[in-house]
C-alpha cells in the first residue's frame, strides 16, 4: 500500500507531541502523595458536603451571598454557592467540608423558609467523609495497576513480551492525556473518572491489539522484510478500522455529552477525551513503540 | 435459493418478536418469563440516581480494644437494627446491604429529604424490657446474649421448635427475678413483658413464673427467620459500637426522571447516527450490521430484565457505550472483507475468509475490555459495578452477534447472487 507519510519513521515527531500532552498529568499524579493537589477533586474524592436547591429563579450574585450567609449562620462553617441552569429556573449548588446531619437540617430548614421552598425542591443532597473519600482514591490506584498488569499479562501470552509492553505504554499515555485534560481544564474529578477510566484503558488497548493482530499476521508470511516495513504496512491496513470504530463509538458517547444531565456529561467526557487520544495512540504509537521495544530486547540477548 | 430466503425471514422475524417480548413482556399465565424493560418490579430495577431517593451508608466506630472476631457478628445486629427502623417508619422498599466489614448501606427510594432518617437510622440503640404498664424493668446492658435455638425447649416436650436463648448478666439475672416475679402475679392479659426497641414493642412473651436464672427462653411461634431477627433485635442492646453516617447521596425525584428521558433521547439518536455511517460507509455489509445491532439491543434488553439489573446512569452510559463499542466487530470484519474484494477474491471467499481472519482480533481486543469491566466489577462499589455490568454483557453479546448474525445474514446476500463487489463498499 501506498502511504502518504511515514509513521514508523516520523515517530519521533509523534513522541515528543504525546510527551507534551502526558508531562502535566504526570506531574500532577506524582505530585498528588506530596500533598500538592492540581486537581479540581470533587467530594467523591476530597470529602465534603454539596447541597443542590432549586430556586424557581435565576440566581443573581446577591442571591449567591445571601445563602453563603445564611449556611455560615446555620452551620458556622464557610460554603461556596455556584449557579447551575439557565434562565429563570436555576439552581444554587453549596459546597463545603463535610456537616453532619444535623447542620444540614439546618440548612434545608433555613433554606425552605427564606426562600419559600419544599423538600422538592432539594435536587441533591450529598455528604462523604474524608474517610471515604481516601478510600475511593486507593481503590482507583488498585483497579487502574491491577487492570493494566492483567492486560500485559493476556498479551503477552497471546502475542509477545514486548508488544505486550508497548500496549501498556499506550495505555499508559492515553491516561495521562486525560489527567491532563482535567489538570489544564481544571474540570471537576469524582467518582465517575475511574470507571471512565477503566473503561479507556480496555477501550485503548483494543484498538492496539488489532494494530498488533495484523502485524502478527503480516509477520508470518515477511520473514525477509524489516519490521518497520511490516509495521508501517499494519499501521496503514488497519487505519479505516482504527477511525470508523472510534467515529461510531464517539458518534453514541457524543450524542449522550451533549443531550445528557450534568452527571452524565462528567462521565462521558472523559471517555470522549480517552477514545480519540486512544485512536491517536493506536495509530501513531503502538507500532512503533513494538519495533521500538522488540530491538531493545533483541539487543540484550543478542 | 427458497431455503435462504426463508431463513433470511425467519431471522428478522425472530428479532422482532424478541423485540416485542422485550418492551411488552412475555408470561405464561401468572408466570412472567421475560419482564418487560418497562418493569421496574419483575425487570430492570431503576438505581436511587434514576427514580430519587438517598443512599445512606454507616460506618461502625469500633471503639479500642474491640474484638474483630465479633463483627460479623455484630454488624449481622446492627442490619437487623436499620432494617426494624426503616419498616417501622415506613420505608418498606429500604434496603441494607453490607459493604466491605465495617460499612453498612442503606437505600432509601423517593425519600425527599433524608435528613430526618439519618437521624434516626443513625441513633444509639434503646432495648427495654417492660411490664404491661410501661415500667422499665431491664435495658440492654443487663442481657449478655440473645441466640435463635432450634430443639425442645424442655425434657417433657414433645416437639422440637424455633425459639429465642436469651443470657443475663449476674445484675440483670437480680431484675429478671424481680420482673418476673411482679409480672406473673398480675391477672391474665397483663402478665406479659414487652422487649422494645427505641421504645416500640418486638415481641410480648407471656411469663407464667419467677425466672431466677442467668438464662431464659422465649418461645412460641417462631420460625427459622423470625427468632434470629428477634435474637438480633436483643443483641442490639450490647452493640459495642455506634453507626456514624460517612456518607449520603441523596437524588430529587424531578432530576432523576429528566436523567432517564434524556439518556433514552440521547441512545436513539446515537443509534440512528451510527446506523446511516455504517450504511454510508460500508453499503450492503453496514445495512447488515445495522440489522445485527438490532438483534443485538433486542437480546441485551431481554437479558438485562431477565438479571434484574440495578440501572443507574453510569449503567446506561454502559449501555450506550457498548452500542458504539458493539459495530466494532463489524466494522473489523468488513474492512478485511474489503481487502479480499480488492485483492480479486469472489464475494462468497472475500466474507469467507473475512471472517476468519478478524476473528483474532476481535477476540483479543474485547478479551481487553472484558478484563477492565471484570476489575470495576469486583473492585467497585455502588454504581460503578452497574457501569461494569452493563458494559461487560455488551461487550459478550456484541461479539456474540458480529460472529453469528452479521455471518449469517452476509452470506444470505450472497445466495441472493447480490455478488457486485461495490456493493460491498469495495
């Protein structure tokens, strides 16, 4: 096949772009047990409790002070009020550090008589203890470690050590993309990033493992030819693969970003991020990073 | 020819009726046999996020020196404690579940606020023991032990029967003489003593005689489950530990139905969008696909409903995902079908051997996403496990569907003669 550019060659190129895109989720994540937080972490994470109220009208910065006020009178602790919504009907959302219950009464009680309120009114109510948060992260750290090592171990006996290694690499990148994209973006990380998450890491490597089942394949019958010939070859017959699959999975997840509620906006964006830095690794990277790896080991037991 | 064009039929009619039985439900008699996906009661539950309602989860403060031998043990009583509450208040759809050792979950749907049952789910446990006229007589601390036991309950019995063992502290051994003494002495109707619970009566054993002994039985009607909840009951008193809420998610009814209405816009138009790509793109072979995905959305609903699946919003995003995920198959086997179109092979061979030849990386790549959702299953909690299940069944069945629908239609085409390679997006 004819190719318009080479990517095995050009992989320097394609290296140090996902070194850019990965350097501030690195940092970030490795920063975080030193007690530098860049992360905008929701409750799930960090603790806290976050009420949601409907106020029947648009909510005017006045607004916004008087119910600071008001939660500092009930609680004596100090809570931050955003507007969610549009128009005339919005909501006041308040964060703070986790209230026990007997605060929060006070401020769903304070909240329905100042503002002629009921308990319908009340769209969320929410409360984690730092306890749980803490919990929530080590699991995240377990199931991201033990779902990775589990992957490397299943392609490494169905193609080979190295391949194995560039899989993981890839996956490892399209993490760090996304931790990067929240880092910059700041935008708000809870409970629903693990699963999304997860859900890259196996999304990401199924899209390498056919770059890689074709070069298995092609392997068989090019015994003379270079590997990056072979490589580049698979790179390019399975692009259409590659690009149809993530437009339609993009094409479901994107129609639900769009039409869905705040919460299931939090979860599809970072599967949206995941899915196309996934194709990007896939195409750009895996390969190479195969022919990269497999010279490495050769080397050594050269 | 004959042959293909009724097996061609009698597969799209056998998606349609699973289709039917699907939205409308499919029972034999009284017996359902497939819910309804509409059928929150037989089918697909709909998680706290979809229809409101709070998740309470308690956490045992274990004060020091506490003997973890006993947790189960206690945690056991202290389920049996939140579940007396939540019925005596009303909530009878409440459900607790144990979470890890020392963490109990308790489910609350359509409670407004949750405030008010926190409170209470949450409050150190009163055991009282009381004549007919209210007086306390005993409290908690002076029971060392409640046991359902199953046996005679004496050497002149006859039967063996269910009952509760109940073990006194040598200070209650002193009350319970007492109690018993003034109690059996009143007239008939008032001889009995109330075990109450935050102040409301468990049970009303009669009692006929001073008992001066460190151990007593309650008897009389009781089955296996009914005395070991009783027994639980009395074993609240000597909980060692209180229930601290550590944390609370408490959804809206109104968010959670506009949460469901959109997620169900947002699938048909993301289904419909895949639909015409795939048709635009790969011709006859993506009208297939189209068909297959309809078997595929069909046989997923059914299962869902027939697991009584927990759906909550992770979980439809799940869903959705794994419809996108689920033309992959297809689109992975058509493009090599593609590429043995252009190296020259016939139609028949070109499918033929498509097929077999993307079927390693079909299996490799979703054995992948298989792995992710079985570690969010087993590590996660809550939603998260939803999101694990609906993601793990979509990605079985699609694979399912791409090897054996997908085929099966493709090569009815051919019998069709429908052999122009253009149509086959070549």
């Amino acid at each position: 096949m004819k190719s318009k550019f080479q990517i095995i060659k050009n992989f320097k190129i394609f290296g140090i772009i996902s070194c850019i895109l990965c350097i501030v989720g690195i940092v970030s994540l490795i920063a975080l047990p030193f007690g530098k937080n860049f992360f905008n972490l929701s409750i799930d994470f960090a603790g806290g409790t976050e009420m949601e109220f409907n106020m029947h009208a648009a909510v005017t910065p006045d607004m916004k002070g008087e119910i600071a006020d008001l939660f500092k009178e009930a609680t004596g602790v100090d809570g931050t009020v955003v507007e969610a919504g549009s128009g005339v009907n919005q909501q006041a959302i308040i964060r703070s550090t986790s209230i026990d219950t007997d605060k929060r009464s006070a401020v769903i009680e304070a909240m329905k008589a100042k503002f002629n309120l009921t308990d319908d009114d009340l769209y969320n109510n929410e409360d984690v203890s730092a306890s749980v948060g803490n919990d929530l992260k080590t699991a995240a750290f377990i199931s991201a470690i033990l779902a990775a090592i589990l992957m490397m171990i299943y392609i490494a006996i169905r193609f080979e050590f190295t391949s194995g290694l560039a899989a993981v690499v890839c996956l490892l990148h399209d993490l760090f993309v996304m931790l990067s994209f929240y880092v910059i973006f700041q935008v708000q990380m809870d409970q629903n990033f693990i699963a999304a998450a997860l859900t890259i890491l196996g999304y990401s490597i199924n899209a390498s493992i056919i770059v890689f089942d074709r070069v298995r394949e092609n392997l068989r019958v090019a015994r003379k030819e270079p590997f990056e010939d072979v490589a580049e070859r698979s790179v390019w017959q399975t692009m259409g693969r590659t690009i149809n699959t993530t437009v339609t999975t993009l094409l479901t997840v994107g129609m639900v970003f769009i039409l869905g509620v705040p919460s299931l906006r939090n979860f599809t964006l970072p599967l949206i991020i995941g899915i196309v830095s996934g194709a990007y690794s896939s195409i750009f990277l895996s390969a190479s990073l195969w022919g990269k790896f497999r010279k490495i080991f050769r080397r050594r037991h050269a | 020819m004959k042959k293909s064009i009724i097996s061609f039929i009698a597969v799209m009619l056998v998606i349609v009726l699973i289709g039917i039985a699907a939205i409308m439900g499919f029972s034999v008699g009284d017996k359902t046999i497939i819910p309804s996906v509409f059928d929150s009661e037989n089918g697909i539950r709909r998680g706290l996020d979809l229809v409101g309602g709070s998740s309470i989860t308690f956490e045992a403060q274990l004060p020091d020196g506490y003997d973890s031998g006993n947790l189960s043990k206690d945690m056991e009583t202290a389920q049996e404690m939140l579940r007396e509450r939540l019925t005596r208040e009303g909530f009878t759809e409440a459900s607790v579940t144990l979470q890890g050792d020392k963490r109990l979950v308790v489910e609350i749907p359509n409670i407004k606020n949750p405030e008010d049952a926190v409170k209470i789910l949450g409050a150190t446990a009163q055991l009282t023991f009381t004549d007919a006229d209210g007086k306390v007589w005993l409290n908690g601390s002076d029971v060392k032990e409640a046991k359902a036991q199953y046996g005679r309950i004496s050497e002149s019995s006859v039967k063996e029967e269910h009952y509760v063992q109940m073990t006194l502290t040598a200070d209650g051994q002193k009350k319970f003489a007492d109690a018993t003494q003034a109690i059996s002495s009143r007239t008939d109707g008032q001889n009995w003593m109330a075990i109450n619970l935050d102040g409301v009566a468990q049970s009303q054993p009669g009692v006929h005689e001073r008992i001066d002994s460190d151990s007593c039985i309650i008897y009389g009607s009781f089955n296996a489950d009914s005395a070991k909840s009783l027994a639980n009951l009395i074993n609240v008193g000597q909980l060692p530990f209180t229930l601290d809420q550590v944390e609370l998610r408490a959804v809206g009814p109104q968010l959670g139905s506009n949460a469901l209405r959109s997620s169900f816009v947002a699938a048909l138009i993301g289904i419909a969008l895949v639909a015409i790509f795939m048709i635009i793109i790969y011709r006859l072979p993506g009208f297939i696909s189209v068909i297959a995905l309809g078997f595929y959305m069909v046989i997923e609903a059914v299962i869902l409903s027939l697991l009584k699946v927990n759906l909550s919003l992770p979980g439809i995003a799940g869903i959705i995902l794994s419809i996108g995920m689920a033309v992959d198959a297809n689109v992975v086997i058509f493009e090599r079908v593609k590429e043995e179109l252009r190296a020259g092979k016939s139609v028949k061979a070109s499918i033929d051997s498509g097929f077999k030849r993307a079927f390693t990386a079909i299996f490799d790549s979703n054995i992948t996403t298989l792995i992710a959702a079985a570690v969010l299953f087993w590590k996660g909690t809550g939603t998260i496990v939803g999101f694990a299940t609906t993601l793990g069944l979509g990605v079985i069945i699609s694979m399912f569907t791409a090897l054996t629908v997908t085929h099966f239609l493709l090569n009815r085409m051919v019998d069709f003669r429908i052999k122009n390679p253009k149509v086959y997006g070549a």
